[in-house]
C-alpha cells in the first residue's frame, strides 16, 4: 500500500472515530437535558453563586467571567444571565452558546457579593475593630490591583482569605509586570482612618465599619452581581437526531478531504527528494530539492541539501586536488623525461653535476607523494604516532641546532626563549616535523640582517610555541588560505625555494590529532608569527593521540 493511501486510511479512521464520539456524547448530552428540570435547584442555585463570588473574589473583577458562566450553565443545564446591579450585561449563557438570548424567567435575582466580609469579634474593642478595618482596606485595594493585573496577563489565580479577611493570591506564573503586594507596605489614608474612626461611636460598630469598608473600596471591589436562573415559559427540550447525523457526515467528509489535500502536500517534498536523491547517485551533484516552511518535511529537505553541498563541494575538493598534483607534478616530470630522453641520444654527457640535478629533483618529486601520503593518512585518522613524555625547551634547542647552519649561511640570527621546561605527551618525531616546516618557512620569508625567534611559554593549563620572524610577511587576504594544499603566498616561488606547498596542511593536522590549535597572525613588512598551543602533560601523563591513529 502506498503511502499516500496509508495517510488517508489512517486520517479517515481517526475523523471517522472521533465523529461517532463527538455524536455519541452529544446524543447522550441531550438526551441528559431533556430529563433535567430547567429551572435549578437550590444546591445548583447556591453552587453557581458560590463559584461566581469565588471567581470575583479571586480576581478582584468579572473580567473573564464568560468561560465560569458557560462552564456552569454546562454543568448545571441552567440557562445564567449575569448583570451588574446597574443592569450592565456580563454574560449570557444562551449568547455563549451561539443562541438568541431568551427571556429570563420571572424569579427575582439572585445577588452576589464579592467583596469579604470582615472578621470583627464580639470582644474586640471599637478601636482595634476599626484599626482592623483600615488595614483591611488598604490591604484589599492594593491585592484587587495585584488580581486584576494577573487575569489580565492571562495568569491562573487562586485565592485564599488571610486573617482580615482579604485574600491572597498566588498564580501558576507571575509576569515581570505584576508586583506582588506585601502585607503593611502601605499605611492607611488620612480619609481611611477619619472614616473608620466615625464608627466607633455607633451603637453598633460592626455594621458600620462593614459599610464604611464596602464604601472606601467600592473603586476597586467587583461590583455586586444579579444572576437571573432559567427562562420564561420553557419547555423541555427535544432531541432531534436528524441534525447531529448531519453534522457527522459533515465532519466525517471535510476530514476525508482534508486527508487528500494533506496527502498531496506531504508527498510532493518526498517526490522531489526522491528524484534529487536519484540525481545524486547518478551523478548529477548540482540537484537541489526547494525548501519551504518549517515544518519536518522543510527540514528533511534543508538536510537533504546540506548533504547535497557537502558532497559537492568534497568533490570540487578532489579535483582541485587531482588537478594541483597534475600540476605540480607535470614539468619536473617532464624535465626528468627531457633530459633522460636527451642522455639516451647522446645530446648531452652524464656529467656528474647533471646527474646529481636529476637526482635532486627525483628526491622532490618523491618528497611530494611522501607529504601527500602523510596528509591522506593524517585526514583519515590513520596516520601512526608515537606518544611520549617530551620536553618542548629541548625539542625547541634541537631544532635550532639542526637549523643553525642554514641560518647563518642566510645571514639570519636565529633566537631561543624559553626560561623554563614545559612539558607535553606527543609524538616528538611529529612534533619535531611541525617545528622544522615552520623554521624553514620562517628562514626562506627572512632576508639577511632579520631574525628568527622560536619561543615557549605556559598558559592556562597549554603549552604554548611561537615561531616568530622579521621577514616579509603576509597579506591579511591571503591568510584564509595559507594552510591549503598546494598554496603559496608568495607566487613567485616554486618547489625549489618554496617548498611542496604541503607542510602547512600536513602540520595543521598534526596539531589537532594531538588535541592542540595552530594560528598564524602576520603583518606585511613586519613578519609573521606562527602559535602552536598543545595540551600540557597531565600528572599521569596521558593525553596524546593513541599509536596508529588520532
């Protein structure tokens, strides 16, 4: 089966099961309905007053009440009319339903009062009552600010009474913009305590400083809500089963449409890769799938064309390579044909000067594969090192030894800093390797009078060599490029004077399969410095790359 007919199969199932759920709940909802009595009862009356002073209460206003109102006419099969005591409409549970509101039915409301009723006892004294009821006030704006400003962030809010009587909120997240009030950060107003104060001459203090309570915070309190139950003249309900099974089919055939539509945009990318991924195996490397959205398919797609550049560009890489060794290889050979070609016809006599020439430039061309053996097994993990304990001040001193004769003969002085043994565990042959190409690039760059500087320092834990002169220097521009194969920065120097173009790459490499960097900085006219930093050896003395490989 394809795949396409498996999406649809399996996307018509799913329509087609949720379909008879959503009519089989409907149909059980209804038929729930019509046995109820419209008008509530008096637990479901005093449950919906309950749960709207609750909300009110715990948001500190009827913003959002909506959701509360439908959810209890739900629950209930109460029709809800909430208005403010000035008749301001707030919800309408025949409205939230997508139905014309009906008339409310002729009981009188029901009021609901948000606001807390205060905790005063018999014993306390009028003073203490009324200093209790101003901290209450203050405590209550300043927490119905909090409330309203969490409902509108959109934050879940809960809220429990403290001991005034005033509540405290907490939300599953509190935004950046809502600052929790702390309890007596503010004191009561001048107006607050002159109000609350005019009680406690009254017969009854309590009532009073309940009224004067509801008053100072009539600004901020959710006003008090009449809730209307029920309808005028209804009758109950009637299933009508003709409009669900309508509904069904509806819903069961835009499903099934909207499977084909979804097929046909899930299997155009596939399609695309499919044929792009048969292009590629033929050869054809340039092939390219479009990608749009960011979706999975579009990723899938963004990964197919990264693949599609890597292999690419790998295969530019190998024909630059192929091409530079044809290159390079290409008139020494042919010199080498000329003059062997020459010595058989007698044209010249083998002159032990000719011969020695001949010999040299085989030992180059042999120097060339050499290099390029070394940097195919360096680039495939399996060129072979032999880790040691080295001591890179002695490594640095053999190699200026070894280098000393071809210094001075250039007329360049040939310098060594490093006050004190720093220690790696590296392949010294390799290492040393490294540090001669650098030398003798550093020598062939310096002209007579200049210097050369091989030195070593610790730093942070790493080893750290520079090999620094006073020659010529490089171009920032040609910097990328300096570690390439087969580069030059100096065109005008060929195998003879400027090496097989190779030993950067080669000790790049090396560098890193021992878990160090290299990086050059370099100023035209003032020399260049070549910094190698590897890993200082550890007490045990592990960390460099394993025998036979990185």
């Amino acid at each position: 089966m394809s795949f396409r007919f498996r999406v649809l199969g399996l996307l018509m199932l799913v329509a087609l099961a949720a379909t008879a759920a959503t009519a089989w709940l409907t149909l059980r909802q209804v038929n729930r309905q019509v046995q109820e009595t419209v008008t509530a009862g008096r637990q479901e009356v005093s449950r919906i007053t309950g749960e709207l002073r609750a909300y009110g209460f715990a948001h500190g206003g009827w913003d959002g009440v909506s959701p509360a109102v439908a959810r209890l006419s739900r629950d209930t099969g109460q029709r809800i009319r909430v208005a403010t005591e000035a008749d301001v409409l707030l919800a309408d549970s025949d409205a939230l339903a997508g139905r014309d509101p009906r008339p409310p039915s002729g009981q009188p409301p029901v009021v609901v009062d948000p606001r807390p009723v205060l905790p005063l006892r018999d014993g306390q004294t009028p003073f203490t009552q009324a200093k209790l009821t101003a901290t209450a006030i203050v405590e209550y704006r300043s927490a119905m600010a909090y409330a309203s400003c969490l409902t509108g962030a959109g934050a879940k809010v809960t809220a429990v009474p403290d001991d005034f009587g005033v509540p405290r909120f907490s939300a599953d997240r509190r935004p950046a913009r809502c600052a929790e009030p702390k309890l007596g950060a503010r004191p009561p107003t001048a107006r607050d305590l002159d109000a609350v104060r005019s009680c406690t001459a009254e017969p009854r203090p309590r009532d009073c400083l309940q009224r004067v309570f509801n008053e100072r915070t009539a600004a901020v309190a959710p006003p008090r809500l009449e809730v209307r139950l029920g309808v005028q003249d209804e009758s109950p309900p009637t299933l009508a089963a003709a409009p669900t099974v309508a509904v069904a089919v509806g819903v069961a055939l835009a499903a099934v449409l909207a499977a084909l539509v979804l097929s046909r945009a899930v299997l155009r990318p596939v399609r695309a890769m499919t044929l792009a991924a048969k292009g590629l195996g033929e050869g054809d490397l340039g092939r390219r799938v479009p990608v749009s959205g960011r979706d999975e398919i579009a990723q899938l797609g963004g990964a197919f064309n990264r693949m599609a550049d890597s292999l690419q560009a790998g295969e530019e890489r190998q024909r630059r390579l192929i091409g530079d060794i044809a290159h390079e290889l290409r008139t020494p050979l042919a010199n080498l044909r000329g003059y062997l070609e020459a010595l058989r016809d007698g044209v010249v006599d083998p002159t032990p000067e000719l011969l020695d020439s001949l010999h040299e430039e085989a030992l180059l061309q042999q120097r060339i594969v050499d290099d390029l053996q070394d940097l195919a097994l360096a680039e495939a993990g399996a060129l072979t090192y032999h880790p040691a304990e080295v001591d890179l001040r002695e490594l640095l001193e053999t190699a200026r030894t070894a280098h000393r004769a071809q210094a001075e003969a250039a007329g360049v002085a040939l310098r060594l800093e490093a006050p004190e043994p720093v220690l790696v565990t590296a392949d010294p042959d390799r290492l040393r390797q490294v540090v001669g190409n650098l030398m003798s690039n550093a020598l062939r760059a310096t002209g007579a009078g200049g210097s050369v500087t091989l030195a070593l320092a610790s730093r942070d834990g790493s080893a750290v060599v520079e090999v620094r002169d006073t020659g010529t220097g490089i171009a920032a521009a040609d910097l990328p490029r300096l570690f390439d194969r087969f580069w030059r920065a100096d065109a005008s120097r060929g195998r003879a004077t400027g090496g097989s173009g190779l030993g950067l790459s080669i000790a790049r490499q090396i560098i890193t399969d021992h878990g160090g960097t290299i990086e050059v900085r370099s100023e035209v006219g003032a020399g260049t410095t070549f910094t190698i930093a590897l890993p200082a050896a550890p007490a045990g003395g592990a960390g460099a790359p394993a025998s036979g490989g990185r």
